[in-house]
C-alpha cells in the first residue's frame, strides 16, 4: 500500500490534461495513484477526452469539480483558468494527442486546457500518445522540439501493440511510470534557481573544403546531461553545442555553433552574465589554415595540410575570471591525473573532470562514464562507473556549492 506521507507529492496540485484519445482511460489510473500519494489533482477534460472516459468517473475518483467547457457556468473558481493556472504546482497531459501537441506549439487558447497552459507558470509536462507513423510524423517531431524549446517537459512514449493494431512508439506510459516522473521531478534539488549555468557540448569541425572537415567522436552527451541537470535544479541555462544529433532538454536554450571560433564567439558573448560555466565540449585544438574553395581531389602521393592554432576557449575564460565557477574536462588517454592537474592550475580552473577517454565504457559515445574530479584546493575524488547523467548531479553538487551565497 502506498503511503501518502513519503511521496514528495504530499499537498501538491496536480492540474492534470485528458485529451481524445483512446489512452484517456489509463488518466482514471493516474488520478488514483496521485490522489493516494497525496495530491490534489484537478481534471480538466477535452471535448475529445469525454468520448473515451466520462467526467463523472474523474469527478468521483478527484473527489474535485471537473472543467469540461470553457463557457460553463463557474462552480468552484472565479476565471477558472487563471485560478487552476495559480494553484497548479504542476501540469500534466497525459494523453497529449497529435492535435493537442499542435495546438499547444503554436500557443492557442481554443478551450479551457490551452488557455490554462498558456496562463500558468507551473511545469508542464505532456506524455504524447498516438499512431506511430502519427507520433514519428515530421510535424508532431517539430512541434515537440517547439515544446521542447518553451520549457515543456516531454514524457518520452513508450513502445508496443496499439489500440490501432500497429506496433511501435506511440504508447502512453503505464500511469505509475507518470506519477514516478512527478515524484521525481519534485525530489530533484531546485539550488540554481537565480543562476545561469553556461554549458558547452559535442566537438567542433574546422573545414577542410566544402565536403571534409577536422573533428573528434564526441557525441556531447555529457555536456547535454549537465545542461537537463542544471535546468531541472531551477538554473537558466544557455547550453553552446556543436553539430550533435541530440534533442535540446526541457528549459534549456540552446545555440548550435560548428567550428571552435564560432564556439569561441557564442561563449564569449555568454560569459560575463554567467554563475557558472561548464566546458564539456571537445574543442579542436587545430584548424586548417586554408580553406579549399572546392572539395580536395585525390592525387598520387601524400597530401600535406598546414594547420594553425584555434583559440584556447577554457584559458581565456580562467584569464577572464571574475565571480563565476569554471569547470573544465579533461579527456585523456594516458597520464590523465598528471595532465588533468596541469590544466587545472594553467587555465585558472575551480576543478576540472578527467577521465580516459579510452575506456569502451567511459569514452565519447558511451552513456557512462567513469571520473576523477581535481579541485583547486588539491582534492582528488574519484567516481565510480555511473550514468553521465548522474554524473551530471555530482558536478553540479560540487558548482552549488562553490558559488557565492546570496
């Protein structure tokens, strides 16, 4: 039996979504399990939701009014939308249909559940649920980045048989998985709000001509976990990352840059309203000289490439240094400590993150890793093979509890 009292959902206010879709009935279960974690969950229904599940059925399983017509007479809220947008704690739409995901992208206010999401400050969470071929659709795909791009948390679908007969991504989550994303979206430390945290990922690529180019395997999945991290701690954050195949996090916003001045430039411009800056991208240290204007055709022989010096982004951050936190990475492949503390002391870093880059497991496209963290008062602590993810966390324990208090 669940117990109330342990769940960080304790007293919250839950303004959950129904939207139309045959999903709608696992948002009975939902309610439930809420309610027996504590919460107040208030349903707002769509004209679409009342064909699948009834309001009478949310009615008695709230023990709360259900908002199903925006122009019904009021009950329990004066301008209930203003009023649910006040008192949510946060926002769930689950299902969150195709034609709901459009809606919300474009920022309409067509009944009560649009025009809550647009007056509310609460997160808002939706867990798409649909065909796949519908959830896989280029539009829903860019509709969620939109989402995504405003602070929207996605609820990722699940995969399986669909009611359609299909089977593939479209699921909605099982409603404990969903009540679970809340619970841990309120245990989650909230210590960066008020902060901006200056975040850079992947690596670069300096062109060769207009086919080939210079660069390392970094895939900026660390750089990215740091990022979701800081945003879902209450930090802004501005999260500079090079050419990555990575969806930009809940919050976050983000710059897309492709060779290391570019990169240069887009943190230089950052830097002086920054809290805390953590350099995660593996920046090319070297660049071609000459750029062909026409892509390089295959001779006999050897082919010799001149290449001159990029900027040293992480030095002229620590020569630039005032009350920010400066982190850095180091990737190595050998000596890692020895180098990792040279960096440390050259670049004026807070503590700087090494580890072998060598490792299978702890390399640029694992989604573990396996650290040394070196601080500048000569602590060396290390961290155990975990998730770059939780990683993220560790490092940002260690940024929280640098930066000045007040």
């Amino acid at each position: 039996m669940e117990t109330a009292g342990a769940s960080s959902l304790l007293g919250k206010h839950v303004v959950l979504g129904v939207t139309g879709g045959i999903a709608a009935y696992k948002a009975v279960e939902v309610v439930s399990r809420l309610r027996k974690k504590g919460a107040h969950v208030h349903v707002i229904m769509t004209r679409g939701a009342q064909n699948f599940v009834t309001e009478l059925t949310f009615r008695e399983m709230s023990d709360e009014p259900v908002i199903t017509d925006m122009w019904a007479k009021v009950t329990h809220y004066h301008v209930e939308h203003i009023a649910l947008a006040k008192l949510a704690d946060v926002v769930l739409v689950a299902p969150a249909t195709a034609n709901f995901l459009a809606k919300a992208a474009c920022g309409m206010a067509d009944d009560m559940l649009m025009t809550t999401l647009l007056a509310t400050k609460a997160p808002i969470f939706v867990a798409p649920a649909m065909n796949t071929a519908m959830y896989e659709n280029a539009m829903t795909q860019e509709n969620l980045e939109r989402l995504r791009a405003h602070g929207f948390h996605v609820v990722e679908p699940a995969s399986g048989q669909l009611a359609c007969g299909t089977s593939g991504a479209g699921r909605l989550p099982e409603p404990i998985e969903l009540v679970a994303v809340l619970e841990q979206f309120f245990e989650s430390k909230r210590d960066l709000v008020g902060r901006k945290v200056l975040v850079t990922a992947g690596g670069t690529h300096e062109p060769l001509d207009p086919v080939r180019y210079l660069g390392n395997r970094s895939t900026g999945k660390m750089g990215f976990a740091v990022a979701e991290a800081a945003a879902q701690r209450g930090a802004d954050v501005v999260l500079v990352a090079g050419p990555v195949g990575l969806e930009t996090p809940a919050g976050v916003r983000r710059v897309d840059v492709l060779t290391a001045q570019e990169m240069h430039d887009a943190v230089l411009a950052e830097y002086a309203t920054a809290d805390a800056v953590i350099k995660a991208a593996a920046v090319a240290d070297y660049r071609p000289k000459e750029r062909a204007g026409q892509k390089i055709k295959k001779k006999d022989g050897s082919l010799l490439l001149e290449l001159v010096r990029n900027p040293d982004i992480l030095k002229e951050l620590g020569e630039k240094k005032q009350q920010q936190v400066l982190v850095g990475f180091a990737a190595e492949t050998e000596r890692v400590i020895e180098y990792a503390a040279g960096k440390l002391e050259k670049k004026n870093l807070d503590f700087i993150v090494a580890n072998d880059v060598s490792r299978k497991d702890a390399g640029f496209s694992a989604d573990t890793n396996c650290v040394t963290i070196l601080g500048r008062d000569g602590t060396h602590t290390e961290h155990p093979l975990m998730s770059k993810r939780a990683l993220a966390d560790i490092i940002l324990d260690r940024v929280a509890g640098a930066l000045p208090k007040g």
